[in-house]
C-alpha cells in the first residue's frame, strides 16, 4: 500500500504573509499620520500651548478674585474699598472726583457734546443712563 503525502495548500503562507503586510501597512501609517502619529504631534503640541496660556490667564483671574476677596475680610478692611464700592452702587462721587461719562451707544467718553443742550435735557439724559 503506498502512502501519498498531502502538499500543503501554498494560499495559507501567503495568507498569512498578506495578513501580517497589512498590519505592518496599518501601523506604519497610525504611526504617521494616525490621530496620535507624528503628522499629529504638532496640533497636539498647538493645542497644549493654547490650553497653557488659558491656564496662566485663569491662574491670574483666580489670584485676582483671591486678593479681592482678601481685602473683603471684615478685620482688614480697606476704606478706599469699601467707598468705592459704595460710591458705585449709590451711584454718588465727591465733589473732587473727576467724572468721565460715557455714550451707551459707542461706548466712547462725551466730550463737549451737551453744550448746546439746555439743563432740562442733560439731566433726563443722565438720568435713562443711570444704573439705579
């Protein structure tokens, strides 16, 4: 009785062959030009820059609110503080202070413009800008 060896069918090797280029072809181009792969690297470095100047800038805001609050403590009270804000929300000044008024508009300071306006007029203008 004779024996016959079976060949091995030659498509499973270049399968497999084919299989594993591709995955080498998938992680070469990951590595390029995948979300994380070094075309990327410059964006992500970007995006680190940006979000380390936000940083810094809240980092300043919240050591302004910080002081802020601090000269809000009932044991050391500022008297300029506190008569600024005062003043702001009275909506009052002293008679040394030096007003600037603002066009609501523009947002630019009034400069001259109310003087050919009688005294009834200025008053009713200042009076529909007040804050009270």
């Amino acid at each position: 009785m004779s024996t016959r060896l079976k060949r091995p069918p030659f498509w499973r090797p270049l399968a497999l062959t084919a299989t594993l280029l591709a995955f080498q072809f998938y992680l070469g181009y990951s590595a390029i030009s995948g979300q994380f792969g070094i075309e990327s690297r410059k964006e992500i470095q970007a995006d680190i820059e940006i979000l380390k100047d936000r940083s810094s800038a809240l980092q300043a805001e919240i050591e302004a609110f910080k002081h802020r609050v601090s000269l809000m403590n009932p044991r050391h009270l500022d008297p300029d503080l506190v008569t600024e804000r005062a003043r702001a929300l009275l909506n009052m000044a002293h008679a040394d202070d030096v007003l600037i008024m603002i066009n609501p508009e523009n947002g630019k300071p009034i400069s001259g413009q109310f003087v050919e306006l009688i005294d009834d007029q200025l008053i009713s203008i200042i009076e529909a800008d007040s804050t009270l």
